[in-house]
C-alpha cells in the first residue's frame, strides 16, 4: 500500500499563493490595457467575422452602389474592406479571410457580455491562460515550482506576447489551446480521459491558427504510444475537424480550403535565410539566450531525455521551420507573434536543460543550483524584456488602435449617410461601426476612380474619404480630385471630394 501524497508545506502554500496574485494583477494590468476596436486588417477582420457568425452567418454582401451597375458590372475588390474578399461564384458575396476559431470565441463572449467587454475577456483571459498553463505544464514535466515560475514570467514579460494579447489577433489565443493540449496530453500519461481533453484543445487550436496542425506530431508524443489514448485524442479533436471542414466547405467551396487563397504561394525556400537570421537574433534579445542552447543540454542528458523533452523540441522546431519560409516572417521584429506557441515550448526546453544540469554539475549544490539558476534566468529575462519594452513599446498598440475608432465615429457623425468613402486602412472599421459603402483607393486607377466620381455625381451622392495622413499621397494620387478636409482628428483626416467641374488636381 503506497502513502499518500503529503500535504503541501506552508513554503509550498504561500509560494502558490504568491504566484496566484502575480497572476491576478498581470490580469489586471493587461485589462486596462487591451484595446478591442475593429482597427487594421487584423483586428477589424476578426470582428466583422464574429459579428457575421453571432448573427449566424457566414458571409456578407458587397456594397456596390447601385448607380455603378451593381456587384456583378463592376470590380468587387474596388469595394472590398480588408479581412474580406470575394466570394467564388457568388459576385454579391464577401467571406472572411481569417480563420473561425478567434470569432467563434469573440461572438460567444460577445453573446453575453458585448461587443466590447467580450472580446476584451477572450483576450485577458487567454493571456492569463498561457501564462498559467506554462507554470503549469512545466511542473507536469518535472521542473521545480521556481523553474516553472521562471518560464511562466519570460512569456508574460516578453514584448510579442503582451503585443499581441493587447488587441484582436489570434497568435496568444493560438498559443494558450497550444499549451492547454500539451498539458492535457502530459496528465493523459495518468488519467487517460485527458486525452479527450488534449484532442479538443488541439482542435481549437487549429481553428484559431492552421498551422497549428504541425503540433499534432508533437502532442501525440507527449500523450504516448497507448492506443487508447491516443484515439481519445483523436475523438476529442473530431467536433473540431468537423466543423473547420463543413465552414471551409460553405464558404470557399471545398474542405481543405481555406480565406488565406492559395497559403503555398507565400511560402519560397529563398525566405529561409533572411528569416533564420531575424528569428534569431530576435530570440536571443527578448530570451535569456542561453535558453536557445539548452534543449540540447536536456536532450543530450539520460535524466531528462525522453520524450517530454523531444516532444517540446520537435513541437518548437516544427513551428519555426515552418515560418522560416514565409515571405513576411523577416519584416519586423512583431513578426515573431507567427511563432508565439513555439515560445513556451522552447522555454520550457531550456528549463529542462538546467535540470539535466542540476542532476550533472549541480550535483555538488543540490539545495541551491535550481533557485538560483531560475532567479538568474528570471533578472535576466527581466532585464531583456524592460530593455525592449522601452524600446518597442508595445502598449503604443492602444493609441494607434484607438485612432480606427476615433476616425470611424467622426465618419459616422460627419460624413451624409449612404456617402462612398475612399479608404484602405479604414475600410474593415467601417464595415463595422458604419454603414457607408467604401472604395478601396489601393485597387482602383486614376481611370477607374474618374468613372465612379462621375456615377456618383450624377446619381447625387457624394463622396469622401477617410484616411491617415501616411496613406494621403498615394490615395490622392490614385484618386485625383478636388479634394478639401472637412475635419482632423489626431493622424486622421476626413475629406470631401468637391463638384467636377474644374481638372482634377491632387491636394
């Protein structure tokens, strides 16, 4: 007869009591802080695409203004907001771009609680979720409470992360059903109805990211070679899998299909170079960059070597080379946000590394070497992380966000209703928050625009336009005119497009 599991010692209470507050006021700092506005093409495609499915649909009509022929007589992606495009033999139809699991997620939340407060609870709380699930993963692998803390802290602190849980984009959401799978797949070693458990945590985590399905490998290491547990998986996964291929089947016409068109023509083998170098270097500046070399300590050492350690690695490799060749992965440092889900694992990997230390070399300090090589790990990261906040600044993501409202409620309170608006930037935010018909001024000729002017004239309704002052020039330059600002606000300027009678000339 085995003893039971001894009670916690009261080190061990107030260390998770410790741990449970740091979580409750990161929640908090994060909640004041999301932004949730139909912005760019991100954020105001994934709400647009919730908004269509609480209302339950899939898709939505393209505006056309009747006195232009209508959808079928003229170009639909002249009228198209960004996160849309048009649907395939159905010319009056829009379908979403982005995937279904972040909207499906939003559109409940949005059930309940509101367009507003909804969104910014699937944010928050997938955040907290990620951050707790890496503290939690971590110690079903075998790492002390300190060590697992210490992993949970660098994806909390580090400057992709917070960017990304501070608006509508799904890279932490993705990663939180990445984490929460592993987890489950790990306790599924013990309690084999966990595996129910992983499968439909991998399957949301499909939806919300694609390519989230090179994990399936990694996921199925972790749970094990028991057959059993491993059709659990598969049967917890199912619903998902069905749903994506009947969405995908209705909207883009075949199961496999998918809002991203052909996916392969982005990937080139010639990206890998350039975007090796950027991954990087960027890793090694927001991670303590030890942390890159220890998986190999891990996997190199008998007492961490197996599969728990393999299966982080292979999770983690299978992600990055995967973006390596994508052809914005290089752009900008935010651009990690593809590879967020292989952080945690590749933190995690490292941890494992210091414990294969702790049991080689660290043999000689056995009541030391762990708390102080996380308490090093952890300023270190800190460090890193405030540098580049500074530098960054990731929270700027709220004013910039903010300002697509801004602009949009101005356009509501300004522009004549039923007005066409010229945009880009702006085009998903109206299709939002408005009910103005746009032109895209990035797809249309000086030709084109000069017909649609004149229909509209002659029909009577006018036309304005809504744009930041970055993207002026060029709109004005594809979209000649006798143009005067009506308002400002901030970055944003609102015009109207004055009577035909004289030359076009650009502002």
């Amino acid at each position: 007869m085995s003893n039971p599991k001894p009670p916690p010692s009261r080190r061990a209470r107030w260390f998770a009591v410790a741990l449970l507050a740091l979580l409750a006021g990161y929640g908090v700092w994060l909640g004041t802080r999301v932004v949730v506005v139909a912005g760019g093409a991100d954020s105001s495609g994934y709400l647009n695409s919730a908004r269509l499915l609480a209302a339950g649909e899939g898709f939505t009509s393209l505006q056309v203004p009747a006195e232009f022929g209508g959808p079928g007589a003229v170009s639909p992606i002249h009228f198209t907001p960004v996160g849309f495009f048009p649907r395939g033999g159905h010319p009056g139809d829009l379908v979403p771009i982005y995937p279904s699991g972040l909207p499906l997620q939003f559109a409940a939340a949005s059930r309940l609680l509101g367009w507003t407060a909804g969104p910014l609870l699937v944010l928050v709380a997938a955040a907290l979720g990620a951050v707790a699930l890496t503290y939690l993963l971590g110690r079903e692998l075998g790492l002390t409470p300190a060590l697992a803390a210490t992993g949970a802290a660098l994806l909390a602190v580090n400057p992709v992360f917070v960017f990304t849980s501070l608006q509508p984009l799904s890279d932490t959401v993705a990663t939180t059903w990445v984490l929460a799978a592993a987890w489950a797949a790990v306790r599924a070693r013990v309690h084999r109805g966990w595996a129910l458990a992983a499968g439909a945590a991998f399957a949301l985590a499909v939806l919300v990211r694609p390519t989230n399905l090179l994990l399936g490998p990694a996921v199925a290491l972790l749970i094990g070679r028991d057959w059993r547990r491993l059709l659990l998986l598969a049967a917890g996964g199912l619903p998902g899998a069905a749903w994506l291929a009947g969405y995908q089947h209705a909207l883009y016409g075949h199961a496999l299909a998918s809002g991203y068109g052909d996916i392969f023509a982005a990937f080139g083998w010639h990206h890998g170079a350039p975007t090796a170098r950027h991954f990087g270097a960027w890793l090694a500046r927001l991670l303590p960059p030890v942390l890159l070399v220890l998986p190999l300590v891990a996997l190199a050492h008998p007492a961490t070597r197996g599969r728990s350690v393999s299966a982080l690695v292979l999770g983690a490799a299978t992600l990055i080379g995967c973006y390596l060749f994508y052809e914005v992965s290089h752009e900008v440092w935010w651009c990690l946000r593809f590879i967020l889900p292989a952080l945690p694992l590749l933190v995690l990997a490292g941890l494992l590394g210091v414990e294969a230390l702790a049991r080689g070399p660290g043999r000689r300090w056995p009541g030391g070497f762990r708390p102080v090589a996380a308490l090093v790990l952890l300023l270190w990261g800190l460090g890193a992380a405030g540098h580049w906040h500074r530098r960054l600044e990731p929270l700027q993501v709220r004013p910039q966000e903010l300002a697509y409202a801004t602009g949009a409620a101005a356009a509501q309170e300004l522009f004549p209703a039923g007005a066409l608006v010229v945009c880009q930037a702006f085009s998903g935010s109206l299709l939002f928050h408005t009910g103005h018909p746009v032109l895209r001024w990035d797809q249309v000729s000086p030709e084109d625009f000069a017909r649609y002017a004149r229909l509209a004239a002659a029909a009577g309704r006018p036309v304005r336009a809504l744009l930041f002052e970055s993207e002026r020039p060029e709109a004005f330059r594809r979209c000649p005119g006798p143009w005067r600002e009506v308002a400002r606000r901030g970055p944003v300027g609102l015009w109207e497009l004055g009577p035909l009678t004289a030359p076009a000339a650009s502002p």
